[in-house]
C-alpha cells in the first residue's frame, strides 16, 4: 500500500522525512517525488547498496547527500542517527517492517521457506547470533516458548522435540532442513506452509529482536516530529500491530497527539492480487499535537 502510506504522511514540499525502513527505497521515491528531502535508514548494507545504485543510476535528478541521505543503522536508534544526519523536527517519519522482497528472494539470507539456504536470518550481518545458532543452541523448552509466542505456532512442542531429536546426530544447517522437520511433525490436511512461515517468523524476530527495536523506536519517533508532523507504520503480523496501537494510544493518552487511523488501514483485494505479501499488511497513523 505505498500510495496509502504516502498519503498518511501528507509530504509537504521541503519537509524533512524519515524513511526508518529503505529497503528498496520505494517509498524514499515516492516522498522525493513530492519534494521532500528525505533520511533513509537500513539496518541492511545491502539495501543500502542497492538503493545507493538506485538513485544514482534511476533516479539521478535526487543527490544522495542532499536531498536523500542514507546511513546504516538499527531504527532503536532513531534518535541519534537523525541528530547526526542534522534531522530534526521532522514533518513525517515512516516505517515498513519486516523483511524486503529483496531480503526474502536470496536463498543465501535464509529467509525464504521456500528456498534453500543457509539458516541466517540476520538483517544486519554484524549481528552474532543466526537462526541455525538458535535453532541447534537452545533448550527444547525455550524452542518452544519461541514458536508459541512468537509464531503463535500450535505444533510448537512436536516440532521442538523434533528438532532436538534431528539435531542429536546433524548439525540443523539449511532452511531445507528445518522445513523438513516442521513437515514431519505436521499433519499432512494441515496447512504445512503456513506453519513453516510462523516458525521461520518467530525465529527471525529473536535473531533481529524485531519487537524490542519496535517499541524502542516508536517513543523515540514521535519525539522527533514537529507540530502536525505524522508517524505511519506499516507492520505484518499482530505482534507487531499490537506494539504500535498500544504505543499511538499511550502517545494520546499522554496528549501528544492523535490517532488517525481509528482502524488499521488494510490492502485492497486489487494490491493483494499483485502482491500477496500484503495480505496481512495494516497500516496505522498517528499526528503530533
Ligand atoms: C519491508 S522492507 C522496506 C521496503 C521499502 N519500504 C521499499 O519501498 O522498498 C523493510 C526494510 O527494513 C529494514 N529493517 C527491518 N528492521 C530494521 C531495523 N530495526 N532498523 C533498520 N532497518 C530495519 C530491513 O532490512 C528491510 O530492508
């Protein structure tokens, strides 16, 4: 739904923005286009790199530097990394989590379910911990509390055990491996995929700890804002959701502004058939007093 976040955002010509998930630079773009200047963030070097090659080569007329800046960095970070690019009070700040299509369709980050690859699972390749270190490191007990609170994954015991079975004799090395495993455990009716994306989901939530840096980021976002300035993020499971509705009415709650989106904003059928990941996309909206 980039059109609809964009519109959240209301960009106003010479506004300063926070892109705090590039990406792909998609919605960067989009603000550019509209005449803001813009502060995108990744935690990523490859997105970087790839939005780097972006604006250099596509979309030229936009000099990183002025009017896109990009720098590396966890958005729980938000604060220091604004101050240190000169952003502050900002007109609108954005955040499209989860994982890129970038990230998902190389096997070599281990994202994909559907792919074979390495157990990885990191955004930022500096993080030390990977999935295959916790997938072959933890306890069967704290396997399960993973795929139950995090992937909300109702085989979470099965699929624990199995696991510490499977690892006993080999190393849990590849995504391949691990698919295996979930569809052994699986009832064959049930819908085997969907529990590998849950389990995979969980897992790279602990590995990139996604929700601490969420309600981290949040706080720090809204305190950047200038009067009228709006905070839009998009998230993709709810886990996720729950973070930022809490968060926006604690923000109200506290009078620093209000709420826009009274309901998530969810995909049309039209952007779901063109896109599936955003099926479980919400959307919601948040203006500084
Ligand atoms: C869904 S993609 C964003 C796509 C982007 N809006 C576009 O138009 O192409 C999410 C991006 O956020 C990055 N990311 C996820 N968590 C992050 C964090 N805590 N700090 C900084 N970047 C993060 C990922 O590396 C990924 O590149």
């Amino acid at each position: 739904m980039p059109e609809e976040s964009i519109g959240f955002l209301n960009v106003k010509a010479a506004g300063m923005y926070i892109d705090a998930t590039l990406g792909g630079g998609g919605h960067s773009l989009k603000i550019l286009n509209k005449g803001g200047r813009v502060l995108g963030i990744d935690v990523d070097q490859e997105a970087l790199d790839e939005a780097k090659k972006t604006f250099e080569i596509q979309n030229s007329n936009f000099k990183i530097g002025k009017e896109i800046v990009l720098a590396k960095g966890n958005f729980r970070n938000i604060a220091t990394i604004a101050e240190e690019y000169g952003f502050k009070n900002v007109a609108g700040i954005i955040f499209d989590l989860g994982v890129s299509s970038h990230q998902i369709d190389d096997p070599n980050r281990g994202f994909s379910f559907s792919k074979e690859g390495p157990l990885d699972m990191r955004m930022d390749s500096n993080l030390s911990v990977t999935a295959k270190d916790l997938v072959n490191g933890l306890h069967r007990n704290e396997l399960i509390e993973i795929f139950s609170r995090f992937g909300e994954e109702r085989f979470a015991h099965g699929i624990a055990t199995e696991i510490v079975k499977v690892r006993k004799d080999n190393t849990i090395k590849t995504t391949k491996q691990l698919i295996e495993i979930i569809e052994s455990v699986m009832p064959a009716k049930l819908n085997r995929t969907a529990a590998a994306a849950r389990i995979f989901q969980s897992l790279r939530i602990i590995v990139n700890d996604e929700l601490h840096s969420l309600e981290e980021a949040l706080p720090a976002a809204c305190s950047l804002l200038q009067s009228k300035g709006r905070l839009v993020v998009i998230s993709f499971h709810s886990l996720e959701d729950r973070i930022v509705k809490h968060l926006f009415s604690d923000f109200e709650r506290k009078s620093l502004g209000v709420v826009i989106t009274h309901q998530p904003v969810l995909a049309t059928e039209v952007e779901i058939s063109a896109n599936v990941r955003s099926r479980s996309a919400k959307l919601r909206a948040f203006e500084k007093k």
